[in-house]
C-alpha cells in the first residue's frame, strides 16, 4: 500500500487526495478555482475515531477511563487519524479507498476505511471504522476549510438548524440546547433530518455539504475560511452521547458535497 498523493478527475472538477499527511483532501478544483483552504493542516480532514474536543482529553468505555494527549489544551481535540500516514488500498480516475489503523495513544485496535468518490458535480466521502477486538465508543467527521472567498464576495452560509449546543466557556456543549444564533460561530447545531448546508459564494458556485447525520459544527470565525463539519455527534460525545464500535457492528458515515455553478 502505496501513500503518496492522488489526484482524482471528473469533468472539470480535480481532487487531491494526500494520504501520507492524515488522509486530508488537499484540494478541490472546480473549473480551475481552488474551493479549500491551501497548506497541510488545511484542506478537509477526517475527524476519527473522535471529533471536535473530548473534555480534558478523557472518556470513559464501561469502568475504564482512557486519557489522551491535551493537543488543545486543557482538550483533546479531532481524533488522530489526521495525524498518521494512510495508505491506498485501491485507485481508479475517480475514486480512492484509504485505509487507516488506529494505533497509540488510541487504546482500541480497530480499521478505518474511507472512499472517496469524484463525480463532475460532487465529492462523496464514506468513513468506517471497524474492530474485531473489543468495543469501543468512537465518533466519524470530517473538517474542511472552505475558501471564505473566491475572488468575488465573501461566502454566505445558510442552514437551518433545529436547535443550536449552547456552548460552555470551555467551548464544550454544556448539554443545553438553544434557539440558534446569529454567527459568528464556533458551535455543534442538530440537524435531525440530516445535515443540510448550503454556501453560496454569489455569482460563482453555490456547493451543499448533505449527511444523513445529525450533527454539524460550523466554525467561521477565521478570515481566511470556513468550515462546515458533519459529524456522528457533538463534541465531547464520546462521553455524552457515546456510539458503540463492535466486532458485529462497525460506525459508518458519509457525506456528500454537490456544487452548481452560478
């Protein structure tokens, strides 16, 4: 298994695929214009086996509690599989499959698989994480940082949200959910129906990130870009709403991004 770069192409839309820096998506091309953040903790990476902030880097998994390392302390924040090399399991001209093994300072021994699949209008990206050892609770997202700005007028970001995370000032859900706010944001909304954003950068693209998960964090508060992040839960969640990986049953989620140009 091979990790280095991949370029995918579908019509006039080019994916670079970079598996030795964290599996990130490097860049999304669009008729020539580049829609992600540039740089290697930039693009769009997966959030595994846990996303946005685990409090005090600690969680709990029946009576054991395991402590990760504090990479945004006093947290311990988007997984590690961003971290590590990936390797590629399988090619063609519009599709990829990475795979991932979680290894220390994560506890649990378990596979992650993604696939990453172009088309001339949309970018799918399926994650998995599989164990045939004990189970575990885990989380899947994914983090990219769109581009704020073309080259025209800024983006416009428009959801509807059922209800917003208030937010602790340890930017950790406090487990009380609001009315949603105006931005700017930091914060995990709840999509019940599934994740359902549209950013429009007017008079050129307008691109919907869609998941049937229910959770989103959308964070604008850096000049330079955006980030729209679908995930299977909120932050912290491995302790408050843990989801299970076991050898019978693996976490799957994916998320799709469709663009039409204006």
């Amino acid at each position: 298994m091979s990790n280095e770069d991949i370029t995918l192409t579908a019509g006039d839309a080019e994916v670079a695929v970079r598996p030795g820096n964290g599996g990130r998506i490097g860049s999304l091309r669009i008729a020539g214009t580049e829609l992600l953040r540039q740089g290697d903790r930039f693009g769009c990476f997966p959030m595994v086996p846990w996303c946005g902030r685990i409090r005090d880097g600690r969680f709990v998994n029946g009576v054991t509690v395991h402590q990760m390392p504090l990479n945004s302390p006093p947290h311990a924040i988007h997984g590690t599989a961003r971290d590590g090399a990936w390797g590629t399991a399988r090619v063609t001209k519009d599709e990829a499959s990475l795979t991932y093994d979680l290894v220390e300072p994560w506890p649990y021994p378990a596979r992650v698989t993604e696939v990453v699949g172009l088309t001339e209008d949309s970018l799918t990206l399926t994650m998995s994480v599989e164990t045939y050892d004990s189970s575990f609770p885990a989380q899947i997202g994914w983090h990219p940082w769109f581009n704020r700005n073309l080259g025209g007028e800024d983006v416009r970001v428009d959801f509807t949200p059922a209800w917003q995370e208030e937010r602790g000032e340890d930017h950790l859900p406090t487990g009380n959910r609001i009315d949603p706010e105006p931005g700017p944001w930091d914060d995990c909304f709840g999509m019940p129906g599934g994740v359902d954003v549209t950013l429009t950068w007017p008079g050129q693209l307008e691109l919907k990130v869609t998941s049937r998960e229910e959770w989103v964090v959308v964070y604008d508060e850096q000049e330079a870009a955006v980030c729209v992040e679908p995930q299977t839960g909120p932050p912290n969640g491995l302790n408050t709403l843990p989801r299970l990986v076991t050898p019978l049953e693996p976490l799957e989620a994916s998320t799709t991004w469709r663009w039409l140009r204006l």
